[in-house]
C-alpha cells in the first residue's frame, strides 16, 4: 500500500467521521430519534417559519421563470444552462409548481388546490415542500463530508463483495442505503442523484438504488406505528419492514422496470465490473483505504469544499422543489376529492381475504392510495379495529416506498433515469411482492 502524509490521513478521517455523524448517527430528541442533520433543518424550519412559504415560492418562480427562457437558448456546458435548460415537459412541471405555490399560499383558485389535505400540506409554514427547502440547505452543504473525502470509497471498496452479488449494485452504494435506512429517505435520493450526476452510479445503479433503498427513516416508522396505535410491536414491526426491504431490494433489480435500464454512466460509459477487482497484493481493507486516502488528497481546496455544496442547494432547490410541488399536489388532489384510489384498490379486496385479512373492503382503499403519500393509508385506517389489518396497513405503507408528495416526486426532479410509468409499476409490485411476507408476520403476531 502506498504511503500518506499525515494531512491526508487526517483529511480523510475527520471529514469523514463528521459525515457519519451528521448524516447516519440518530441522537434522542422530545419527537424520537432524529439524525443531526435532521435537527438542523427542524430548528431552522421552526426559525423561519413565517417566511419560509415566501422563500419557496420565489425559489419555484425563479425556477418556471427560467427554465421557459432557457428554452429558447442553445445548450451551454455551464452550471446555470445545466439548471435550466431542461425539456419542454419538466418546464411545464417546474410552470405548474409555480402557479400551484401563489394559488396554495394566497388560496385562490380552485379549493382542492390549496385544500389544507392536499397543496395546503405541503406549502404550509410546516408542510413537505417547506421542510425539504430547510433539509436542502443542509444535506446540500454538508453532502461534501460524505462524497469528497474518501468515506464512500472506503466501505464502498470493502462491500462489493456483497452489494453486487445480492443487489447488482457497487459496494458505495452501502453508504446510500444506511443513510436512507437510519437517516431519511429523501437524503438518500439526494446522496444517490449527486453520485450518478458525478459518475460514479450507472444509470441502472442509480434507479435501483433510487427507488429501493430509499426508504422512510426508523422516526417516521415509529410515528407510522403510533397512529395505527399498535406502538408496542415495534420491533416485531422494523423486523418485518426490514425482511421485505432485503428481499424487495434482491428481487427489484431482477424484473421489470429496472432489470432493462442500461447499464451506463451519464457520459454513456458501459459498467466495467473489472475496475471492482482488487489489485495484486490487496485486500478489501487495504484496497478501500488507499481508494479513500486518494479521494482524501484530491479534495484539500476549502474553495471546492463550499462551492460543490452551494451548487448542490442550488441545484436541488430549482430542480427538485417545483417536481415535488406539482406531482404532490395532483397525487393529493386525485387521493383527496376523486374515487379513483378506492376504485384502483377494489381489486385487492379478494386478495385481503385470501389472505385472511379482516374488514378487506376497508383495508383495500388503502392499498394503492399510499402512491400519493404514505401517510394517507395510515390516516384511512382510523374505522378499522382488527389488530390483523392495522399492522398489515402500517407495514405496507412503509414497504411500498415510492409515494409522490416525496421519494416519488424527488426521484422525478432528480436526473437518476426513471420515469412516472416505471414508478406506478415499481409501486405496484412492490406491493404484490411484500403482500403475502407482511400478511403473514400479522397473522404469526395477532
């Protein structure tokens, strides 16, 4: 192994530890288990609450604003063309999120707009989209710690060994699921986008990793739990959770849509699994360690350190923010004032009942409606009384991971390669996948 100056050893370590910290280590909080990033995004979520809705309205504006002026511009390699020269549908996204963010906070317009169960959700002072515009800032500055310094490459190295075999994925992408897993989800898209952007995720890798790996935080299992008040069985709940995910994840990658993504980078490079190879006279310790340390001493600028991070805020605020906007708000809206959730979950009942899922015409409205958000099955469960079904519910919500108001609409925003077809069918079987495991952890447990 080649020798490093102590600069470089410390450049890799404490960076990197800070990382861990910041973004995977959940310390107690009055509201449960929360990362420290999280904390940050609360704190100031709750200082600048009165002007937050203002901030993301003029963020989304600038975003409609310029995209429809860019489109017009031949394409530039420039950091603001990048922003904002996109395509003539993700301008009308980015459009429609502008005029949903002045009808949601001067509520004008059509009520089921702004309605306080739909637009009004999520732009309101504590809703997502304000959330997001605070966790952003954060996540955004602080991504460097985890992706300049040498930490990704390090366990990334040591863990390919079981990430590609298992899950057709590099072993870096290790860091992305804990992150995700004791962290939260959308920092997990955000971590995954950033990586695919730099190069180091073929397009395959990166919408495996998006849409299956990118799941709720354990905080929000425990407030997913408390709502269906079944707040005791979380363990035996987190363990089930757990077991769909591992076998969701291996499976995924197997099928349709993912199965037929191709396997290369952004800049069209096919997957080369030599480069995983350890070198004559390594190891997976040595290997990573010398992979970080060199990662480590390519990033010594502060200039760098802070510019990557400000480009990263910037970037999700233009891009992310308004997709999330839009495709929230409809996603609400259909769940809120149309039928067509409950008509969509009408086929699961005789499914439910095979199963032996009690109050199944009940159970099945919720189904399919966790598409729009994942809080929307756990608040249709409040008539049901069977034990069986309420934990059945809680647990799917979890599972079936791709809902709209949030992973979905952050993975649309994102340039990771998935559309709205591949995230319906994706959503679909997982639910079909997880159906039969979750039905049967309830029936052994009640």
């Amino acid at each position: 192994m080649k020798k490093f100056s102590l600069s470089t050893w410390i450049l890799f370590l404490l960076p990197s530890i800070a990382g861990i910290i910041l973004f995977m280590i959940p310390l107690p909080t009055s509201e449960g288990f929360k990362i420290p990033i999280a904390l940050f995004s609360n704190m100031l979520s709750n200082a600048i609450a009165p002007f937050v809705q203002w901030i993301a309205l003029v963020m989304i504006w600038i975003a409609a604003i310029g995209s429809v002026v860019f489109l017009f511009l031949p394409k530039q390699n420039t950091f603001i063309n990048q922003l904002f020269k996109v395509s003539l549908f993700w301008t009308i996204t980015r459009v429609v999120g502008a005029v949903f963010a002045v009808l949601i906070i001067f509520q004008i317009g059509p009520q089921a707009v702004w309605n306080e169960n739909t637009g009004g959700m999520l732009l309101s002072p504590d809703g997502l989209v304000s959330f997001l515009f605070t966790i952003f800032l954060f996540a955004g500055l602080l991504l460097p710690f985890l992706l300049n310094f040498g930490l990704l490459e390090f366990f990334g190295t040591m863990a390919v060994k079981i990430m590609r075999p298992l899950f057709k994925l590099p072993g870096r992408s290790a860091v992305d699921a804990l992150t995700s897993w004791v962290g939260d989800g959308t920092i997990g898209v955000l971590l995954t986008a950033r990586q695919y952007e730099e190069g180091y995720y073929t397009k395959k890798e990166a919408a495996i990793i998006g849409s299956t790996f990118s799941v709720v935080s354990i905080t929000f299992c425990i407030v997913v739990l408390d709502e269906v008040g079944l707040s005791n069985y979380f363990l035996p709940f987190y363990f089930t959770v757990l077991l769909c995910g591992l076998i969701l994840a291996f499976i995924m990658p197997r099928i349709y849509p993912l199965r037929g993504k191709p396997n290369e980078y952004i800049d069209g490079r096919p997957l080369d699994l030599k480069a995983e190879d350890f070198p004559e006279g390594y190891n997976a310790f040595t290997h990573g360690l010398e992979n970080a340390l060199v990662k480590a001493n390519d990033n010594r600028s502060i200039k760098k350190f802070f510019s990557d991070g400000i480009k990263n805020v910037v970037d999700l605020y233009i891009g992310v923010a308004p997709v999330v906007l839009a495709f929230g708000t409809v996603a609400l809206m259909l769940a809120e004032f149309t039928p067509i959730f409950t008509i969509l979950g009408k086929p699961f009942e005789p499914l439910l009942m095979l199963f032996g899922i009690p109050e199944a015409a009940e159970a099945a409205q919720t189904m399919v409606v966790g598409f729009a958000d994942m809080f929307l099955p756990t608040l249709l469960s409040g008539g049901i009384e069977s034990e069986v079904t309420l934990f059945f519910i809680a647990a799917m919500s979890v599972t079936q991971l791709i809902y709209m108001s949030e992973v979905g609409g952050l993975l649309l925003g994102s340039k990771i390669p998935v559309n709205f077809k591949d995230l319906i069918f994706i959503f679909l079987l997982r639910t079909l996948i997880a159906f039969p495991i979750i039905a049967a952890a309830a029936h052994i447990l009640f």
